[in-house]
C-alpha cells in the first residue's frame, strides 16, 4: 500500500466518524437517539471549571482596566505582549501632571507662595506616579500572568480534552445506536466488538478528564496566594500614597505666610477707595472667598500681650510637638510669646497648648 492509498482511506474513515457523530448528536438533540449521562461528580467538576474561567476571565480584564484606563495603551502592552518585545516606557498621568507643576511652578518663580507650592505637588504628583508604577508592575507579574496562564494553559488543555471526551462519548452511543439495530448474528458480533472498544476510549478519556479537573482546588488555591499579593500591592500603593500626601500638606502648611500675603495684596487692590474704611475691621475677605485675620489686630495683640478667643478658618495638622493641631470652627484661646515668629501665636485648647499659624485664625472680640 502506497503512502497515497494511505491517506485516501484514513481521510475516508475520519469523514466516516465525523458523518456519525454528526448523525448521532442531531438525533440526540431532536430526541430520537439515547444520550449516554456523564456521572455527577464529572459533570460538577466540568461546571466548577467552567465557572472559574468565565469569572477568571472578568476579574482579570477589569483589573487591567484598573491598573491601566486607557484602552489604546492596554491594546499597545497586548500587541508588544505577543511580540514577545518590551512595551516603550510609557508616562503616567500623575508623572505627567506633575512635570506640569513644576514647570508651572517655576515659570511663576520658586521664590513665590504660588510657584513654590506647585514645584513641592509637582514633586509628590511624580512620585505617586513611581509608586503607580511599581503598583502595575508587580500586580502585573503576581497576579495578572498567574490568571492569563489560567485561560491560556490549563483551561485551553481542559477544554480540548473535554472536546476529545464528548466526541468518544458520541463514538459510543453511535455505537450502541447500531448494535441495536443490527439484525444479522455476523453484524451484531462486529457492533459488539465496536461497542466494546468505544466504551474503553470513553472510560479513558473520562478519566484523564476527571484527573485534569480535579486539579482547579490547586487552581483555585494558587489564585488565592496571588489575590493576597495583589492586596498586599494595593496596599503598599495607598499607604505610600498617603505618605506622600501626609509630608505634602505638612509642607504647605509650613509656609501660610507668604500664601496670607499673596492673597491679602490681592484682595486688598481690589477693593474700591469707597470701601476703605473696613480695612480697619478684624477680618478681610479676598477675591476667591478666604476669609482672614488683619494686621491690625494681630498687632494689638502682640503688643498688649494679653489673651484673645479665635476661630479655627481651616484644618490644620500639626508638623511636630510643638505645635498645636487644629479643627475647622473650633474656638481656642491665643496670645503672644515674646520673640516668637511674627506669623505664629501661641495656642491653647484646654491642657494642650502649642503654636498655630495665624493665617488659619480669626480673632473674636
């Protein structure tokens, strides 16, 4: 037999078994043939595979959505992906917006309340952008390959063996379908043995596919491990966040006042010469709504010495132990300390006592 004569009849025969399953599975689906029923145990690991790859599937797509909004750069990172080639380094949007700080800051002047506050969000901004960097990376590498190797590996390997089962269970009850209608003793003999060799295939195949889904607890049980790596990222990210935030409100809270001098220019050359004669008043309020506390009466104070009651305009962390952290609203007692910083007084709320910035005040009569 030559190799063409070969593959004649081997051609031949698989169009031969692919017409009978055909045949079998519409018969089946119309009711007119048996359907041989996988056991429960079979059918419930096939269902819990099934399951975890759907939700695998979700889960793993919205957290790239997550880590990485924008669909052009995701499909960018996928075709680099397949390529097998390193995506160019891409800058972030917290990176970008505070390149645009500091060079805003410094256009205005570092030396300036405005232009020195921007440099110093310029600098956190850049560096959450390297914690969210670092956040893509490693939920990329221990979380997000473990899923996609899922779907790409193990799953593909279950579903083609879940294809070679359903087609040997097909094989079978076409096998079975023509014992039964065989009439003569010679071709029931020849269907006996067709059904003896089906049913061995199916029972095999059954089981290499029970072995292979039994495995998705380990599955299940590595995704766990890998869920409590992307946490434990998710939380280094925010707390490094935080941080950052913590020394940057620290920091602008360090200098109020250039920003109370800036804003007080500003307001002041805005009000009308016919509107003088409140310059005089405890308080002034600026063009964009701050409400803050005059010269004047700060002057007085420092000078009598004496105590005052005074508003708490704005929330205030405290940047050590000697100052004193405040609450918006809240009502403390101020006075002066001799040779203390002219924007600073000394505060007292009870048994706590500690300098407060005097552009966070206003004073009461």
């Amino acid at each position: 037999m030559n190799i063409m004569d070969f593959n004649v009849k081997k051609l031949a025969a698989d169009a031969g078994t692919f017409l009978s399953r055909a045949v079998q599975f519409t018969e089946e689906k119309l009711g007119q043939a048996e359907k041989t029923e996988l056991d429960a145990h079979l059918e419930n690991l096939l269902s819990k595979a099934e399951c975890t790859k759907i939700w695998t599937e979700k889960i793993m797509k919205q957290t790239e959505v997550l880590l990485q909004p924008n669909p052009n750069a995701r499909i960018e990172e996928f075709v680099y992906e397949k390529l097998d080639r390193k995506a160019p380094c891409r800058i972030s949007n917290p990176e970008l917006l505070g390149q645009y700080m500091i060079d805003a800051g410094t256009e205005f002047g570092s030396g300036t309340a405005y232009g020195n506050a921007l440099i110093k969000c310029g600098e956190t901004q850049k560096r959450i952008g390297t914690a969210d960097r670092e956040l893509i990376q490693t939920s990329a590498l221990n979380f997000l390959t473990p899923l996609r190797n899922f779907i790409e590996g193990d799953y593909k390997t279950i579903a083609k063996e879940r294809k070679l089962l359903q087609n040997k269970r097909l094989d079978l009850d076409a096998a079975k379908t023509r014992l039964k209608k065989a009439k003569a003793a010679e071709a029931r003999a020849a269907s006996e043995q067709e059904l003896r060799i089906t049913q061995s295939e199916f029972d095999r195949q059954a089981e290499i596919t029970r072995l292979l889904l039994e495995g998705i607890s380990s599955t299940h049980a590595h995704h766990l491990r890998c869920l409590n790596d992307f946490v434990e990222a998710q939380m280094t990210y925010y707390a490094q966040c935080y941080q950052y935030m913590l020394d940057l409100q620290k920091q602008l809270g360090s200098f109020p006042s250039s920003y109370h001098s800036n804003n007080n220019q500003a307001s002041v050359a805005s009000i009308p010469s016919s509107a003088s004669n409140v310059i005089g008043s405890s308080t002034l309020t600026s063009a964009s709504g701050l409400t803050m506390t005059s010269s004047s009466n700060i002057t007085n104070l420092k000078e009598s010495g004496g105590c005052r009651k005074a508003r708490v305009l704005y929330d205030y962390d405290a940047a050590n132990s000697s100052e004193l952290s405040l609450l918006a609203d809240e009502v403390i007692t101020v006075f002066s300390v001799a040779g203390m910083d002219s924007d600073w007084l000394m505060g007292e709320r009870g048994n706590q006592k500690g300098r407060v910035p005097i552009t966070y005040l206003e004073l009461l009569n």
